[in-house]
C-alpha cells in the first residue's frame, strides 16, 4: 500500500512526539523513580505478552548481562535523564536535544571502534554541537540552577541511549528486536524498582495516572517499537530513523501551544543546527551511514 510507509511514520511521529506530554502528566503522580520503573515493567509485559497470545518465539540465549546494560543504560538512565529534565526544561526544550541522540551516537561509535567517522559526518558533529551551545547557552530567562540541572539530565538521557545503542549493535546484532525491547524494558525497570524506597511517589496514584502510565508504556513504547521495527524492514535503519526530526516537530508545537512553553529564537537556530547535523551524520542525503533509535 502506497500510504502504508506515511501512515507508520505520521504515527510514530504523533506518538513519540505526545509522549513528552504524557510524560510529563504522568510524572505529577508517580514522580520520576516511580515514572520510570512502572513504564518498563508494563512495556515489557504488554510485550512478552503479545508474544505469548501471538505464539511469537523468543530467544534469550543470548545470557543476562547484554539486556543488562541495555536496559540499565537505554532504559534507566534516559528515561530518569528526561524524567527529571522535562520539569525543568519543558518538553520543546528536551525534544530539541533528544534530536541530537544521533550525533552522540556517531561520536561513541568511533570511540568504541564500531564506527568510521567521514569528514562529511566531523562536519554534522561540529554544526550540531554548535547548535547544542545555542540551545544550552541562551535560554528564555535566567540560568538558573534548575535551567542547568534539567539541560544535564537531559544530555545525559541521552548520552546513555547513544551508548545503549551502540553496545547493542556491538553485542546484540544477531538478537530480535522483541527479544532486545523486552529485555531492556525489563532490566531497566528492574534497575529503577529500588529507587522507589528513596523517591516515592509524588501522590497516590489516581485512577486516571493509572491511565496515563499505561497508555505511555503501551503505545509510546511498545507498539512505537513494534511499529518502528517494522518500519526498519521496509525502508531501512537509516531513513526510519529520520522520524526523529518529525517527532521534535511534534513535540515543539505542543510545548508552544498546548503548554504556552517559550523557546527563543536563538535555540531554535540551535534546534536547526542539530537537525541539520542529524542530516549529514544519518546520511539522509546519500552522506553518511546509519544510527539507532533510542527507547522513549
């Protein structure tokens, strides 16, 4: 079907890019431990349980310690990143630097020797870590100490799923991709239960938070893996990866519409400086080489 490839791409785009929101929603009644570690666990059930009901055989042969790290590091560590950022920074402001996954992705490749980095790919790192100074350095308001530690978070999410990614690549590449999401979505839930005992949740959880979690975990993460997956199959790493640009679109016009979040011009220079930086370092033009998506 010629509207098949659209479709799967205007859905991705809708649902990674609303879950900032529902991030956020969520995150007034469970708190940032509670957000993570109950997301991963329903995301990896609901999948291992489509499996199951699907007859889907699943092979984790592969031992414990690769959905370890991946999950520790793709899971745990970007979603408390974004968790505790998304507050802080808002969710235009974050979806803009989620963008530049690909860049820190490329970056980490070369220092573990799984990449080649082409002149062509040093330029988009250079354009799109300039464009990282200008979201980072000239924000709406004062710098606070808030401003600085929501942007660390943030850099830091997403740093782990550049990693995660890449170790993935390097460890797993003979693993199915329902295998890697439902072990990384466990071990990372697993990573973030203890957390509980030191950030309880904010409130106790209504029926409608209850609600708003599952939803996230469910559609923005498992069916947004299932389709992501399929997505891969039939126009390839690369150009499904582009998707990424669509969600920060996505995510911009919520934060400036529905939220009333205000961005300056100088960051959405920054912002046209990461994308422009994803372009080359993707290869999206015939120029560079391939990335993998992070777990949102």
């Amino acid at each position: 079907m010629k509207l098949e490839i659209p479709f799967k791409f205007a859905t991705l785009g809708f649902l990674w890019g609303s879950s900032f929101l529902l991030f956020l929603r969520v995150l007034e009644g469970f708190g940032w431990a509670g957000t993570v570690c109950i997301r991963a666990l329903i995301a990896s059930a609901s999948l291992w349980l489509i499996a199951q009901v699907t007859r889907r055989k699943l092979d984790f042969s592969v031992g414990i310690k690769p959905f370890a790290v991946v999950g520790a590091t793709t899971v745990s560590l970007q979603l408390v990143g974004f968790a505790i950022a998304i507050p802080r920074i808002g969710t235009a402001l974050s979806a803009i630097i989620v963008g530049a996954i690909p860049l820190f992705s490329a970056l980490i490749g070369k220092l573990m020797k799984i990449e080649t980095l082409t002149k062509v790919d040093v330029m988009g790192l250079l354009i799109g870590f300039a464009g990282i100074v200008l979201l980072v350095g000239f924000p709406h308001g004062k710098l606070g100490s808030e401003f600085i530690i929501g942007i660390t978070s943030c850099v830091i999410g997403c740093l782990a799923a550049a990693f995660g990614s890449n170790y993935s690549k390097l460890k797993m590449e003979k693993v199915g991709n329902w295998e890697q999401s439902i072990g990384a979505f466990f071990f990372g839930g697993l990573f973030t239960l203890p957390l509980l005992f030191f950030v309880p949740f904010n409130r106790t959880p209504l029926l409608s938070d209850w609600a708003y979690i599952t939803a996230l975990a469910v559609f923005c993460s498992s069916l947004c893996y299932v389709i992501y997956f399929a997505l891969v199959v039939k126009v390839g790493a690369t150009r499904a990866i582009s998707v990424e640009f669509l969600v920060t679109l996505v995510a911009v016009l919520i934060g400036a519409i529905y939220l009333k979040e205000v961005i300056t011009f100088i960051q959405l220079l920054g912002g046209a400086f990461v994308l422009v930086g994803c372009v080359f370092i993707l290869g999206l033009f015939g120029l560079g080489k391939t990335s993998v998506p992070s777990i949102q």
